[in-house]
C-alpha cells in the first residue's frame, strides 16, 4: 500500500530523518593537523627496511603495554624508512583507531590502499574508524570487503553493530525514492478545472447508482455508455421485450442486481421501442445481455440464465 505524499513536508521527509540509531561507540570527529606521511618516491634501501621493521616491532610491543602515544612515534618513524609499505600505514591506522582518532585512521588506511589495493587490515580500519564516524553505509562496504579477504572476530563484531544501523538507511532511502516517485506522478497527473469536475459530477448523476436505466435511442445509449467508460465502470446492456415470458422471469432480478452492485452501470431496452438500437446491437433473441468495458463489448448472455447473469457480473466488475 502506498503511503500519502503531502507536498507540503515531503522535502521534509527526505532531508529529517527519524532513525534511531545505536550510536554506542560513535565518537567526535578528530581535527587534528595531518601526521607525517612518508615520500612515496623515495628511494628504500635494504637497511632502511630493516630498520623500519625494526621500529615496527617496537612499536607492536609499546601498543602491547598500552603505550600507544609511543607507538605512534615507533610507526611514524618506520613510515619515514619505509614509506612504501602498505603494513605500515594500516598498522598506525589502527593504533588511531584504538586512540578514537578515526579521521587519522582514514588518512593512513587510505595510503595503505593507495599501495596495495588488496589490504585486508586497510579496509578494517577503514571501515572500523567510518563507524566510529557514523558512516554506517561505507564502514560496511568496507568491513565486507576485509572479511573476504581476512576474516577475524573483530570484524565479525563490528559488522554485528553496523548493519542494522546501514540496513535502517537503506530502507530509509527505499522511503524516500518511493515517495519521490509518488511525488512525480502526482505532478505529472493534469489538474482538473472546475469546468471539468462539474462534468465529472454531471456523468456520475446521470449513470443513477443502484438503479435500472431505460434506453429509447442509439443517442441516449451512446451518452450512457460514454459516461460509464469515463468512470471505469462496466455497462450492461438488456435487450427484453413486454411479450417475452423469460424476460418477466429475469427482469426483477435485474432490478435486484442494480441494487447490490451500485458501481455497474445496468441499462435496459425495449426492443419494440428502440428498434434502431436493437438492430444497432444485432439482437436476435430476448432476453439478451451484453457487457460493455471502456466502450467495448467483452461479453454476452442470451437467455434468462440468472446464475450465469450474475456470475459474470461479479467477474467483470471487479476492478482486479
């Protein structure tokens, strides 16, 4: 079922939005000056690798004592040896994540991806540090990707936290796109003058809900049938006759059936009065009823068959 759009607060809708979020770890974005990065033109020589791996070790070790302001300076320096090691930023990533730096984080992980586009522990980082942004879309595309490569528990208890908050904007974003289309439409949709409603509501007076139309000429019928197609609403058309027994028979249930279903259109024609519209129809027997959709005949009845009669009846003018 489509919701109602109100022009007046749909651009609401889609700039407001009023999910709830688990915002448990999300922390303040951190604005603090670029850390140096490394000259990704120089030139490495083997001591300096060993070096930068040297300090790298170090460095695992302060992180293991909690020193993480040490580490950072273990890395950096390693990153000046060795600026083309992918292991390097992704490894200072983390220690920022762990330092709730996520915008630090970002920066190195990104240059870890720059160099090797394949890094599992730059797209956890990445995507760990984009939660702790509330990024909630791009930290699981990211954790995704990590854990196709190299799946730990860690991911698995980020991506635990993550989706629901970025299945909740992907079904926000779902809610809006269907009312912006809904929008469109309504826009697209003419607007109806005043000149035009009146002649909505002059067809609907004429087609008399609930009751059985006569019809004396080809004019009148083609008016009556006009102002059923306007409205969608299936027409039948009775052919009887006052020395037809079987139309003595059918025609009170005729009358019955107009009453039960007022959305039809239940014409009815004397075919010794308006013998133009009888041969019009090419009638050749009484009774006789035929159905009528959008101008069209789409059916027929002859005789007075009342199951029949009333069976198609509830067929054709279900609006499925």
């Amino acid at each position: 079922m489509q919701e109602p759009v109100d022009d007046e607060n749909y651009d609401d809708i889609l700039e407001e939005s009023d999910i709830e979020f688990d915002t448990t770890d999300v922390v303040r974005p951190d604005n603090d000056p670029p850390q140096k990065m490394g000259n990704p033109s120089a030139q490495v020589t083997e001591d300096q690798r060993d070096a930068a791996q040297l300090a790298k070790s170090k460095a695992l070790d302060a992180v293991s004592q909690g020193k993480l302001d040490q580490a950072l300076d273990l890395l950096t320096e390693a990153i000046l040896l060795n600026p083309h090691s992918a292991i390097l930023y992704a490894t200072r990533a983390s220690v920022f994540v762990m330092l709730k730096k996520p915008n630090a984080a970002i920066r190195d992980a990104n240059t870890a991806l720059k160099i090797n586009p394949d890094s599992a522990k730059g797209y956890k980082t990445r995507g760990l540090s984009r939660a702790m942004l509330g990024l909630w879309t791009e930290a699981l595309s990211d954790l995704h990707v990590a854990s196709k490569i190299d799946y730990d528990e860690e991911i698995g208890m980020a991506l635990k936290k993550v989706e629901p908050n970025a299945h909740k904007i992907e079904e926000h974003r779902r809610k809006c796109e269907r009312l912006r289309k809904q929008k469109e439409q309504k826009r697209a949709q003419p607007k109806k003058q005043p000149k035009d409603e009146a002649q909505d509501k002059d067809t609907l007076s004429a087609l008399k809900d609930g009751q059985v139309i006569g019809i004396h000429s080809v004019g009148e019928l083609e008016t009556k049938l006009s102002a059923a197609s306007k409205t969608s609403r299936l027409a039948i058309l009775y052919f009887t006759a006052t020395w037809c027994g079987p139309c003595r028979y059918i025609s009170p249930l005729y009358t019955s059936l107009a009453e039960k279903y007022q959305k039809v259109v239940f014409l009815k024609v004397d075919i010794d009065e308006a013998v133009d519209v009888a041969a019009r129809w090419k009638v050749n027997s009484v009774p006789t009823f035929f159905f009528v959709k959008n101008g069209k005949e789409i059916d027929s009845v002859v005789g007075a068959d009342k199951n029949t009669l009333e069976r198609k009846i509830a067929q054709y003018s279900s609006p499925f």
